[in-house]
C-alpha cells in the first residue's frame, strides 16, 4: 500500500512510502508515476526487503518484460534510481548468528550476538557485538574471518554452552 505523510510546510516536504509492492507490472506502473509526480527532489520510499536487485523478479511467463520495466522504473530511474537507505541482513556463520546494518550514509556495521549470563534469571542474554565495518557488502566468510580474530568467539556456541554446563 501506500503511505503518505503530508509536511506542515507544505507538498515539498512530503514523504510517500510504498510498503511491500510485489513484482507485478501494476506496481512498476505506479512507481514510475509516483516518482513522476513527486519528482527528485521529494521523498518517495519503495519498502520491500525482497527486492535487492533487479534479479528479484525472476522470470514471469505473464509479465515477460517485468525485469525491463523494474530496471527502468526502479534501477534507472532519472535520478539514479533508488538507493538502498535501510538493510539489515542476518547470517548464521560457524553456528553464530550474525547481523549486517546498512544505513544510508554509512558503511556496513557488522555484529555477532554472544551469550551474557550476567543478568542472573534463567537463561543467557543474548548481547551483540561489534565485530568490524565494511564498505561493501559483507559475505559469511568475512564474518568466519573476524569471527576467529574475537577471543569470545575462539569456541563456537556449542561448545560455550557445553563448557558453561560441565
């Protein structure tokens, strides 16, 4: 659907934020009409954790110029198309469970959670962290690579637990 927050100030300072489009042609429609309407320098939000590139559409034997068309409307778009302002990718590496932040503006914050049992009530606190940053996207193996620099993480979580338990 579409959201819309109209600014006091008036239309320039408003925001559209299109939540959880799918890949169907209806919706590049309406992007490239919003984005029309709105024009570059007003803020128009495409939310939708799914679409990380243009191979997110796949191959649709009824929309067979689906790809062409998101390329155009959401890659190319005048303006350089849309930039990715918010990921937040989880990876599981060496039994680990691990975070990727992107933020607009910033580079890549990478995280690890460890067990905390400092707080005394029944099971461990799960507590993050910070293992690096990155400016490109980080893979599993740079978090195996820095994962094995940490001294908290020599053991995996397995063999934490275990050790907490003997």
């Amino acid at each position: 659907g579409i959201i819309t927050a109209e600014a006091a100030s008036g239309p320039s300072a408003d925001v559209q934020a299109m939540v959880f489009p799918n890949t169907d042609v209806k919706y590049l429609k309406d992007i490239g009409k919003i984005h029309e309407s709105f024009g570059k320098d007003r803020l128009f939000l495409l939310v939708n954790p799914f679409w990380k590139n243009v191979e997110s559409w796949g191959f649709n034997i009824l929309a067979p110029n689906a790809k062409k068309i998101a390329q155009e409307k959401v890659f190319d778009c005048e303006g350089g198309g849309f930039q990715e302002t918010y990921v937040l990718n989880r990876f599981s590496v060496r039994g680990e469970d691990c975070v990727a932040l992107k933020c607009y503006g910033y580079d890549w914050e990478m995280f690890a959670y460890i067990e905390d049992y400092s707080y005394g009530y029944g099971g461990p606190t799960l507590t993050s962290v910070r293992l690096g940053s990155s400016k490109e996207e980080p893979k599993s193996s740079t978090f195996t690579k820095l994962l094995n620099e940490r001294e908290e993480f020599k053991m995996n979580k397995s063999m934490r637990q275990l050790r907490r338990n003997l």
